[in-house]
C-alpha cells in the first residue's frame, strides 16, 4: 500500500512539474510576444520620426537607397507587413503548411521588385496610411495568436524565429541606411 502511494505520489509530483514548466514556457512565450510588439511598434515609431523630417522631393527622388527611393523603401516595408499578415492569418487558420517561404535570394528579389512596382501606384500619403492599417493589423493579430502557435514545432519555422526580421530588424536595418544617406545628403546641401 505505501508502496503504490510512493509511486503515486511521485508521479503527481512529476505532473505537477510538467505543469509548472509548460505555465513557465506559455509565461515566457507571452513576455516573448510583449517584447515583439513593443519592439515592432518603436522602430515604427522611429521610422515615421525619420520620415516626417524629410522633405517630400527628397523621399521621392530615385536611387537614394541603391535602386530604390526612400518612398520604395516604406512600399518595400508595406510588402512585408502584408506578407506577414498572410503568414498570421493562415496561422490562425491552422494552415501554416501554406507559408511561402523565402527559400532564396532569388525569390525574394522577384518578391521586391514586384511589390515596389505595386507599391509606387501610391502617393507618399496613401501609402503611409497603408503602412499604418497593415501595421496595426499585424500588431493586433499577434496579439491575438495563440501563445502555442508562436513556438509550434510542427511549423517549418517557429513565429519567434521568424518574426524578428519582418517585425522589426529589416525596417530597423533600412531606415539606418535611409537615416545616413540623410545625414549625407543634408550636409551637401548646406555646403552649397
């Protein structure tokens, strides 16, 4: 009888434990997605900073950012908040075997230059206000993805494996180069 106890007892104990690492992980996986918004949302902050200090022609003038003028950066950026979205929507659906993954580099340039092309039928506003539905959209739908998905192993890659490069570190990374090609370009024209 005390034997059969023993082993009972140990192995609630071990359930216990299970259930306290699963809370933990679901725990860390819910501080993982508050971080993500609050870093989406300040480098969207950050971005719109920079933009509003720009002057127009200079956002529009081609070939600033190597082939693409600072408007087709934020058409650029647009894209893959969209493809995001689409990446989350079939998430929820429970289809996340449907994600087009960008397997090359190859792939992804057709993706860019198609979307960019899309995305200069816009003027500076309406594609800021595109950029700023798709990206409430994107904040709130993270938000409503269940904790367990953000990590599923049975997806080819996990959310919070992928979702830092679209969410934050890609804009991050081209409103550097936007910020100093700015800094340059001023300074020329205060020399003149």
């Amino acid at each position: 009888m005390a034997r059969s106890r023993a082993r009972f007892d140990s192995a609630k104990g071990r359930g216990y434990r299970r259930a306290i690492m699963a809370t933990r992980r679901a725990s860390s996986t819910t501080a993982w997605r508050r971080h993500a918004i609050r870093r989406m949302l300040a480098v969207r902050r950050a971005t719109l900073a920079l933009v509003t200090r720009l002057p127009e022609p200079e956002i529009l003038r081609p070939r600033t950012q190597d082939q693409w003028s600072v408007k087709d950066v934020l058409g650029h950026l647009l894209s893959c908040d969209e493809e995001t979205l689409r990446r989350f929507r079939l998430i929820a659906r429970g289809r996340a075997d449907r994600i087009v993954w960008f397997e090359s580099m190859a792939y992804a340039d057709r993706f860019n230059a198609r979307t960019v092309a899309r995305a200069r039928r816009y003027g500076l506003a309406a594609l800021l206000r595109r950029m700023a539905r798709a990206h409430a959209e994107l904040v709130e739908r993270l938000q409503r993805l269940p904790a367990r998905t953000l990590r599923d192993p049975s997806h080819k890659y996990t959310v919070v494996d992928w979702l830092p490069v679209p969410g934050w570190t890609h804009e991050r990374d081209h409103m550097g180069e936007v910020r100093r090609w700015w800094r340059a370009r001023r300074a020329k024209l205060r020399g003149r």
